[in-house]
C-alpha cells in the first residue's frame, strides 16, 4: 500500500512538473536582472573555452551570462573580472527544425550573451574548489591524451576533433563520452572498496560525488547519478521520476538540453525493463539486451534531434561499451594520478579513434523526419509496449519503415527560402520530389552551410535526396555550397544557366564527372510529377548575374517566379516575351539590389508576395530602400528578419510559416 501510494505521488509530481515545463517554455518566462544593451559589469569565472582567436567565458554576475571575445584571455576559473560591452539575447534558429541555440543556453540558465570590448581581472581566484579545478585543468594539458582525460574525468570535449566526434555520434556511441551513471558507478565501486571498513563511508562518498559535479559543471546527466546514489534509500522506479519532477521545477528549460532527455529517457527504461537480460548469463547477451534497451529508448529523442536513426548501434555498442568502460574510462582517471601511464592511454585513444571511423564506413542510418509531440508521445507508449510485451516488437518496426518514407505519403507542395545569410537557396518540395534552386556560400567564412543548415534541414523533413539541383548562376552565394552539398547528401541532377562555365561551377563539374552525378545547361523545361518548371531566360547577356536561370512555374494554380540575380535589362525582356501577371510569390532578383526588381516589372507581375534572401547588417546595404518602395503593395519577407519562410502549398490556399530569429 505504501508502494502504490509513492508511486502514485510520484507519477503526479512528474506530470505537474511536465506541464509546469511546457508552460514556461512555450510562454518562454524567465527572470533576468538584466536589460538588452551597453553594459559593465564584475563576476565570477565559472567556465572558459577557447577556439582560435576567441574565447568564451560563462560569468556568473547577479545571474549566469555567456561572454563572447575576440582575443587570448589569460584567466582562470574563479577570478572576478571587469567586463563592458553589449548585451544581447541570443537568436531563435532561423531554419526551421534545427539547433535552437537560445533555448539552449536556457537550459544552463543563461539568457544573454555579453559581446565584450574589454575584460580586466579585478580579482584573482581564492575558492578552494575552483584552485582544486585549475590545478587539475592544468595538469590535464600537459598529457598528450588530454582530449580524453578532460571528456572522461571533467566532461569537457572541447578539445575533441569534430571530425571523431561526429563519427561517435553517427555510430550511436556518443552518450559513452558523457559521465553519467557508468562513470559514478565505478567511482562508487571503487570508493566503497576503498572505504569498505569505514563507517561514515556513505557521507565521504555523497560529499565527494557532489564535489565531482562540481568538477564536471552539474551536468544532468551527472546530477541525475548522484541523486540517486545520495537518495539511494528511495525505490530507483520512483526516485527517477522525481529527480527528474525536481529538476524540471528547478528550470524548466532542461527539456531542451539532449543530455537530460537522453540521461532521463534511458535511465527510466534500464531501471523499469534492464531485468529482462537478467535471465541470460553470457556478458555479450546481456550488454547487447542493455544496448538495444538503450537504443530503442533514445530513437525518438535521436529523429527529433538528429533526423536519424543508426540501426546497427547496438552492435557497434557491444565493442565499444566494453572498450570504454573497462579500459579507456579507468585509464584515463589513472592517467589524471600517474601521469606515466599517458602514452598508453594516447595509444588506446588513437586506435578507438581508427576503430570508430572504421565502425562509420559500416553504418545504416535511416533519415527520420522530425516529429510534434504527440507523434513523440505515440512512440514511446508504442515503445513501453513493446517492453512489457516484446512480442509486439514488430509494431515499432513497422511505424518506423512508415516514418521513414513518409514523403511518399505528402501530397501538399512547399515552397522554402531558406535563410543562408547572403545567398539564395530555396528548396521546394513537389510530393515526394525535392527540387533544391541554389546553395547559398559565403566565400568571407569557412561555415560550412551544407553541413550545418541545407543537409540537418532536408533531413529534418525525411528527404533523403535532392532529385534536381538547379544553380541559377555561377557565382559563390548561389552555388558556393555545391561540391559540399554533392559530396554529402544524394544529389541526383545538377541543372545549370546557360552561358559558358566560369571557374566554381568547373571545378563543380569534376566532382559531378567523379561521382557520376549527370548534368545539364540551358535546359528549358523541367517536368516534375507533372509539374513544369520553365527556365524563361535562354540568352546569353555576357555577365553572370544577368545570365541568372529566371525559373517560373504554377503549383495547384499559384504562380511563382524566382528571378535569381537577373538585372532590370532581363526583366524588360521577360515582360516583353511572356505574359507574367499577378504573380502570387516572387523570389525577388539579386538580394533586393537597385539593379534588379524596376518599377515597370514590378507593376507588370504585380507580385502578391515578395521574398528577399538576405543577411544581417550585410556590407552591400540589400535590399534598397527604392526596390521595397516598388514592392510595397506586396506582403514582403525577408530572411534576415523572418529568417527562413515557407509556403505550404493545399487545395489552392498558401499558409505561410517563418522562422523568425
């Protein structure tokens, strides 16, 4: 009775936190001291990463504040320093579905980013817990494997190659880099052993594993190991649910941090099903029983994060877990004590290192489009289903084969201008086709658009390939993400302008010829589901810009007319040519610059909507103020302040959607 009355109470305490949570967070409350603008303020060190020629410090002030700077700061954890500079809350995502940075540093509970001018040291550390971090930071740098030692003893993988992480991550075995309860567990084995006759062993063992937090910077994922080795007198099913109801109260904006959802998701199913490998005796059945429990537990948290699903992990995992958790783990708490022993942990780590990317080249990954909630909460009752009756197994296969080709069952089109700063790149998806009109590319930065906004955004949507990539010209901000997009992501055709091949979309060609990806130029006509999409500009005018591919086509009656950088001589020729009224979305020519959109086209087409592609506070001043004067009796968007915009083409209604940063 006293059973049933805990778990009753806390399965309540866990739903009213949830919709304590969903009402701050989608109300987006939260109490600052702070106000937007110039600023000096003093506060405490609390955290310090480095790259290039920039740092970045969490200051913990009258509240918590991430400092960006530009410069080498010579400080330490715990120093009070003197900052003046610019308060700023952090940008929204502006493409729809991806990393929503700001609601991540909400769940650290900062809410501004300081841009600093200038920082001065006003006082130097005197916490003992801050010199004891300091001495161990600085003692982890002088190892050649200190990118190990710092991600298994501290939790920090900033030093970890991008490149090694990402294959962690794709091989599904990333959570192995978090401490979490594999870690604490065998700190308070060893611990116990060490304190076996000790009688306050309990106490010493609580006191220094939220001493430990303290060195990992109270991760979730840590906090939620040693709550329940400091509350271990509570039954685990009941105790989970109210660390998590805790946490939650403490700051609802946990739910957007990956690793409390993941910590807390796993953890709940180890504790409720990991008994079902107890009746196996073999080690190798029951980690595989562990890790696929693991593994189907997080699928929903990996589609809703990163649009896939690797399922060979838990195989993957049977190398790893092991690997990890008996050597490279221990061996790396040993190395932080005896230094000698680095080698051979630099060694180990190198061939963990081959082996995952080895491990890579065997991966079957699933693209999954991002779901909304109550797809979210479907799959896991379908998943605790499955748990109490295994039998029911092939359920979750069958929803997840659906999930993965669920744009065959799309019969809506869409239209989206997706927001790559200054550059084009709109993506329309036709039924089950995906028709890709530029890349965008910024040859002042080496960002990486491909990788980090076009390929996690068709993937968010469960595209799995782009069936037309047509480049409306040769220069860098339209087709400058090209080779990285063809060179990762499925590309199935490449249509380029007409005009003669200038250097970019040569060297494109190789990598075209390379891969065998056929390409065409000056095609006229493109038919798409029965849709026609018409290439109106075939002349040659001896510049690149006015060589721009003018695309136009009508989607369940809408028309829609995308210019690309095509100037006003080309627009007096279209009008001229073809009749182009009451266009109902035009993507307007050239960024919103005085050489394109003329007064006299623009009243000719008559636009209905106006969409700029554009960046913030760009060098060139798009888009002019006399073109938005031309286009003021249309509805105008533009991606530097909606971000990204898209048209939802249904039963001859647009509904139109931005992603406002």
């Amino acid at each position: 009775m006293k059973k049933l009355k805990i778990d009753l109470l806390s399965k309540i305490i866990l739903i009213i936190a949830i919709s304590y949570t969903f009402l701050i967070t989608n109300s987006l409350i939260y109490k600052t001291n702070y106000n937007e603008g110039d600023i000096t303020l003093i506060g405490k060190i609390i955290n310090i990463t480095y790259s290039d020629n920039k740092t970045d410090l969490i200051v913990k002030a009258k509240e918590k504040i991430k400092v960006s700077y530009y410069g080498n700061l010579n400080y330490e954890l715990g120093d009070y320093v003197k900052i003046s500079g610019t308060l700023n809350i952090p940008y929204d995502n502006t493409v729809f579905n991806l990393f929503n940075y700001r609601k991540y540093l909400l769940s650290n509970k900062i809410y501004f980013i300081l841009y600093a001018d200038k920082i001065e040291k006003v006082k130097d550390n005197k916490n003992i817990l801050y010199e004891i971090k300091n001495k161990i930071y600085e003692k982890i740098n002088n190892l050649k494997s200190k990118e190990y030692v710092k991600t298994f003893v501290l939790g920090d993988k900033q030093d970890l190659n991008d490149e090694i992480l990402s294959s962690y991550q794709e091989n599904g075995v990333s959570h192995l880099l978090a401490i979490s309860g594999m870690h604490i567990s065998l700190l308070t084995v060893i611990l116990s052993k060490m304190l076996k006759k000790f009688k306050y062993s309990y106490f010493i063992i609580s006191v220094f594993l939220i001493f430990y937090a303290f060195l990992t910077s109270f991760t979730p994922s840590v906090l939620r190991a040693v709550f329940l080795y400091v509350f271990n007198k509570i039954d685990k099913k009941y105790l989970i649910l109210l660390i998590a109801s805790f946490m939650l109260f403490y700051n609802p904006y946990y739910i957007y941090n990956v690793g409390f959802l993941f910590s807390f998701v796993i953890s709940f199913y180890l504790i409720y099903f990991g008994k079902l490998s107890n009746k196996f005796n073999n080690y190798f059945v029951k980690l595989f029983i562990t890790s696929t429990i693991c593994f189907v537990a997080s699928i929903p948290i990996m589609i809703n994060n990163f649009y896939y699903i690797n399922i060979i992990s838990p195989f993957i995992n049977l190398i790893f877990v092991p690997l990890i958790s008996l050597i490279i783990f221990p061996l790396s708490l040993l190395t932080l004590i005896f230094p000698i022993l680095d080698n051979l942990l630099y060694f180990l780590t190198g061939i963990m290192e081959s082996l995952t990317l080895f491990c890579n080249q065997f991966n079957i990954n699933l693209i999954m489009a991002k779901m909304n909630y109550l797809v979210f909460i479907f799959y896991y009752l379908i998943i605790t289903l499955i748990f109490v009756k295994p039998k029911y197994f092939y359920i979750l296969i069958i929803i997840l084969i659906l999930h993965n080709n669920i744009k065959y069952f799309n019969q809506n089109s869409y239209l989206t201008m997706i927001d790559v700063r200054q550059g084009d790149s709109i993506l329309l998806e036709i039924k089950d086709k995906s028709i890709l009109i530029d890349t965008g590319g910024d040859m002042f930065s080496d960002y990486n658009m491909a990788k980090n906004k076009l390929i996690p955004y068709f993937k968010s949507l469960g595209i799995k390939k782009i069936n037309y990539l047509i480049l409306t010209h040769g220069d860098y901000d339209h087709m400058g993400e090209a080779i990285n997009l063809v060179e990762n992501f499925k590309v199935e055709k490449v249509i380029f302008n007409c005009g003669e091949f200038n250097e970019l979309e040569q060297e494109l060609i190789k990598v075209l010829d390379k891969k065998k990806i056929p390409y065409y130029s000056c095609v006229k006509e493109l038919n798409v589901d029965n849709n026609k999409l018409y290439s109106l500009n075939n002349k040659d005018y001896g510049n690149e810009n006015d060589n721009s591919s003018v695309i136009y086509t009508k989607l369940n009656n809408h028309k829609f007319l995308f210019m690309g950088d095509a100037g006003v001589g080309v627009e007096e020729d279209l009008i001229e040519k073809y009749n182009l009224q009451d266009i109902d979305v035009l993507k307007v020519g050239h960024h919103g610059s005085k050489t394109s959109s003329g007064k006299e086209f623009i009243n000719e087409i008559n636009p209905k909507y106006s969409i700029i592609s554009v960046g913030k506070n760009n060098r060139y001043g798009h888009p002019n103020k006399e073109v938005l004067n031309n286009l003021s009796d249309s509805k105008i968007y533009r991606t530097d302040q909606n971000g990204s915009v898209m048209f939802k083409i249904k039963n001859n209604k647009l509904k139109i959607e931005t992603c406002s940063p």
